[in-house]
C-alpha cells in the first residue's frame, strides 16, 4: 500500500458523546470536574478579571486590563471544557451563565473580525506586529471553545464570533499576502476544527498555509531576537516537512506535531507523514520520561538534548502531557497502530492526571519525578494554562476509548460503560465494557451490531502486556497482534461476549544507559499505572537514602480506603530484616501531608545490563 493509500485510510475518531463512561476509576473524576473544577476555574477567571477583560475591550465597563496578553485563552478553555460536560448532561445555570460571557466575547470582537482584548485595551497600534504575542494562539481556543459549544446546546453565537475571527485571519495572511509564523501553535488545529464543523475549505487550507510558513525565515519578535530561544524554541528553524527532532517548548511542539497530522487526514496529501513519524521516534525514544512527561526543562519549558531527563528538576508541563494525548490520538487515527494509543494511555493515566488533586481543585503546572517535600498543587497560576487544558481534557477522554476503522471498530482505552458506534463502512454496533482497569486487566466486552454480520473487532494489546487470553462466546481463541492490535475477524452474533484477560505483573522498568540520571536506579509500573515511593507511606525513610530490592519479592494490595480507592505495592528494602517500602501510583501524589517523593530508586544489585 502506498503512503497516500494508507493516508486515505485511516481510521475515524468517535465523538466522546457516543460513549457514555460509567468506569470505577473514571466516572468519579468525571463527576468532581463537572461539580468542582469547573466552578473553580470559571471563578479564578473571574477573580483574576480575565472575564473582566472582555467587558473593558467592549467598552462596557472602565479599568486597566489585567494580567498576560494570553489570559483570553483561559476563558475560551473553560468554555470549551464546561460544553464538553454540557454534552454529557444539560446543566441550565450554569449554561446560562457560559451564555452571559458568551456574550461579553461578542461584544469585545471588533467589526473587522479582531478579537485580543489585550491589543483592544492596551496596544492597538502593535496588533501583529510580534507573533509571539498570542493573538492567534488566543484565537485558536476561542475556535475550539466555539465549535464545542455549538455542539453541546446548539447555540451559534461563539461560533459566529470564530467564524468572523477566522475570516479576519484568513483575509490578511495566506499566499499573496502577509506572512506570519505563530509564536505558540494552537491555531492550526484548532481551524481543522473549523472546517470540520463548518465545511468551509478555506479553514482547513489556512491551517496548511500556516504550517508551510514555519522554517522559512518569515518569524519576527521576542522570541526571535533572544539567542537563548531563537526560531526553534518556536518550531520555526526548518520546515515542518523536513522536522528531524523535536526542539524548543513542548507543548507548542506537541501542538504543532497534532496540526500536522490533522492536515495530512483532512487533505489526504502524506507530505507531512516522514517528518511525523521521525519526530515522533526522537521524541518517545530519547526525549520522554516513563510518566509519559515531555520538556526537562524550566528555562525554555521544552526540550534541551537527547536523554537529558533529570528527575528532581524535570519541567513535564501538565499542558504537555496533554498535548502528547493529543498529537498520538491523531497519530493513532492516521496510521492504525497500537503504540500511538499505548502512550494516550500512559497520558491518561500518568502524564496529565497527575496535574489534578483528587479533590479537583488544586493543581500541577510542572510534574517532576521526584521531590525533596517542598513541591505541591497549588489552586491557580499567573499563567493558568494547566488547569484550565484540565478542564477541558477530562470531560472529552470517551473520545480516546474507540475508533472507526474501514472494516469494524477498535477498541483503544480499556474504560467501563457502553458506546454507540458506526463502523466504517456504515455498520452500527454497540459495546459495552466491563472491566476494574487499570488495577485489574479482566476486560469483558459485549459486542451488539444492530444486525448481525461479519466485521473485525481490533483490541489493543497494551505494549506493557507481555501475556493475554482472548475468549469469544466462551470458546478460547488464538489470535497474534499486528501493528498491537489482536483482530477478531468474525462473523458477530448480538450480544457475543468477547472476554480479555490481560496479564498484569509488575514490571521492573531501567532507562537506557544514556540517561545519567536514572543510571542504577529503577522505576516500578504495573499495567499501565507508575508508582512512586512517598513519604507519607514510608515514614521512616529520607529522601534518595534508600535501597530497594525488588528480586525480594513485591507484594500487591488494593486499597478501598486510600486516596479515592487504588492498588499499592510493596517493595522489599535492601536491609535485612526491614519492612517493605509502600509504593502508591504517581498520578495521586501530594494529595496528603507534604513530603519526598520518588519514582526512580536505587536499586540493590545494579549490576545488570540496561535495557530501554
């Protein structure tokens, strides 16, 4: 098959709305993000007069605009993530008050189009004149905000504020006309959407524009002129299609790397899939953490040089664990390969969810792997991406669970509850999924075509599982992974009952020899879940002053009780005669009394060899 056949086949996204998640470990934080962190970033927004900002821009009150030039964002994120949890269920007040700000938006935008309220309060006279100032990034979550509120209530005003927003763009920059090379991406996906909600071509052709702008020379401001940054802390030092390694800040790269895609699946033109395909090896091979973290680094929030990935200083912005689910949901979609879902899963349940308290109210903007005791959630930031990328990642994760292939469907993410799904060639099928993942990797899948007849099921085989049974009708079946996927190619009666059973050991994980930091010291996961050794636990131990041996044996344990009900391990300690170390999965760290934590521990006997 040609690479431009295998860009016309690829598979097709299910919307999240399709899948209804009643999951023991998912639709609890379902239900605290509707009740809590929303109400919590819609009230910083305005505590912090970012929804303020909008009236003062509309001239409908006085004052001084507050705060970041990129505080926009934030209120078009709450947006988007409140419409996302409108979707699973209608909530009057609270769309009511989502139509109030709606309107203050509407208000500020300009008759040409132009909405920053930053630039309308501020600076007038210096609109476009930096492009790292976030005009267009600003606008990309206006877009995404917009699209999603459309399809939660039907209402058209945000989306006709996107649409006048877009056509502004659109009137100014492409061929013939100026050039422009966003500081941080976010508009290129985001007019994907655009036109995937409207079918108006010229989104879709803006966003190709845009990314053929970058590596060019074309980009001027801040970011430019400073030699510590430059073009690549922006993605702009090469051409998109000739992109080798991932460079610069990382979420702008992951965004990037996700309009990518998403052009190549709109367009059906591969000119993007060799520069995909390398930078995502470079980036998943030397440059990301076991939690699924991504950018080491504080001074440019991204990447610095192959296998640089301190612990203690690691950076891993929550925004670029999301944006990594992002960028290899879309990787996923395009070339139907299991490795591409194994690290959403690993976001899902390492990267970004550790960026959220358990209560849904406090947050991480930097994850790093392993704490002395002075690093903790706090309720909100000067710059408050994190949270607010939270709120509107969570209540859409259904998306992830399933997709649309040519011949029958995938299953991606083991989550319980039940989906309404339409195969690629139009057959519509239900599927309900029974499972206690990931603390238990029982899967049980009831499969229901509305008739009955033969299609293929494809489940993926999580890259951590190195044994599984499958049994269909209770009869067990031999099938062999390809591309991670096991393919149940049959003939489907309604309601055939197809059972996984995936074996869930814990795995003793050591980083390739080039990672300085993690050289004789080991990391522990089980399943999909990483585990970190916190004080709270172990009491009588100090920071980095221990040893384990975990040839001694590790014990497994579910714990109804603890942090909102989750498995520990125990690990054998190097001194003879001393209790095991406790060992809780990282994603719930620091929701208890401040102390160290530690994901990777000396290990006992290192004198082994290394292996990735």
């Amino acid at each position: 098959m040609s690479m431009t056949e295998q860009v016309q086949k690829h598979w097709q996204g299910v919307p999240f709305t399709s899948v209804e998640i009643q999951d023991a470990f998912w639709r609890p934080r379902l239900e605290v993000l509707k009740k809590t962190t929303v109400r919590t970033c819609l009230d910083q927004c305005e505590a912090t007069g970012r929804i303020a900002n909008f009236s003062k821009a509309a001239g409908l009150m006085e004052g001084e605009y507050e705060g970041m030039y990129y505080n926009d964002s934030d209120v078009y994120k709450v947006i988007e993530g409140a419409a996302y949890t409108l979707m699973l269920e209608r909530d009057s007040k609270l769309e009511a008050e989502l139509d109030m700000i709606i309107e203050k938006i509407r208000a500020a935008q300009e008759p040409d189009g132009y909405l920053s309220t930053y630039f309308t309060v501020c600076a007038p006279e210096l609109k476009w004149s930096d492009m790292e100032k976030h005009e267009m990034y600003n606008g990309g979550h206006l877009i995404e905000a917009a699209v999603a509120y459309f399809e939660a209530t039907g209402k058209r005003a945000l989306l006709d504020v996107a649409c006048r927003l877009a056509d502004h763009y659109d009137s100014m920059f492409g061929p013939g006309k100026r050039h422009w090379a966003e500081g941080h991406e976010e508009i290129e996906l985001a007019l994907v959407k655009l036109y995937q909600a409207t079918k108006q071509e010229r989104y879709w052709k803006l966003a190709l524009w845009l990314l053929e702008e970058r590596g060019h020379g074309h980009g001027q401001g801040e970011i430019w002129n400073k030699p510590e940054w430059g073009p690549a802390y922006c993605q702009d030092d090469v051409p998109v299609r000739d992109i080798e390694k991932v460079t610069g800040h990382a979420v702008r790269a992951m965004y990037l790397y996700a309009a990518m895609a998403d052009v190549v699946r709109v367009s059906g033109d591969p000119a993007y899939v060799g520069a995909l395909q390398r930078v995502w090896s470079h980036t998943v091979e030397r440059n990301m953490y076991v939690t699924g973290g991504v950018g080491p680094s504080v001074h440019n929030e991204g990447f610095t040089h192959d296998y640089d990935l301190p612990n203690e200083s690691a950076y891993c912005e929550t925004c670029a664990a999301i944006a990594m689910a992002f960028w290899n949901h879309r990787m996923n979609l395009l070339f139907g390969e299991g490795k591409y879902a194994d690290l959403v899963e690993t976001e899902l349940y390492n990267g970004a969810l550790s960026g959220i308290s358990l209560s849904g109210d406090r947050f991480f903007y930097v994850n790093p792997l392993a704490s002395q005791g002075e690093h903790h959630r706090v309720e909100w930031f000067h710059t408050s991406c994190c949270p607010t990328n939270l709120v509107r990642f969570i209540p859409s994760i259904g998306q992830y669970a399933y997709a649309a292939t040519s011949d029958g469907i995938a299953v991606n993410q083991y989550v319980g509850g039940h989906a309404n799904l339409v195969t690629g060639c139009g057959k519509k099928v239900e599927v309900t999924q029974k499972t206690n993942y990931p603390w238990d990797g029982s899967i049980e899948l009831t499969v229901t075509p509305e008739t009955e007849s033969d299609f293929s099921v494809r489940l993926r085989l999580p890259g951590w599982c190195k044994g599984y049974r499958i049994t269909v009708g209770g009869e067990q079946t031999i099938v062999l992974p390809e591309n991670g996927y096991l393919d149940l190619r049959r003939h489907w009666l309604q309601g055939d009952i197809v059972l996984m059973e995936l074996d869930m050991p814990v795995e003793v994980v050591r980083s390739r020899p080039e990672v300085e930091a993690n050289r004789g010291r080991v990391a522990l996961q089980r399943g999909p879940i990483v585990y970190c050794l916190e004080q709270q636990d172990n009491p009588d131990l100090s920071y980095d002053r221990f040893t384990i041996s975990p040839r001694g044996g590790i014990y497994v344990e579910h714990c109804l009780e603890l942090l909102g009900g989750l498995t520990t391990l125990a690990v054998s300690s190097a001194k003879s005669g001393e209790k095991p170390y406790r060992m809780i999965p990282y994603y719930a760290w620091d929701n208890r009394q401040p102390g160290f934590m530690q994901v990777w521990m000396t290990e006992a006997d290192n004198k082994h060899l290394y292996s990735h």
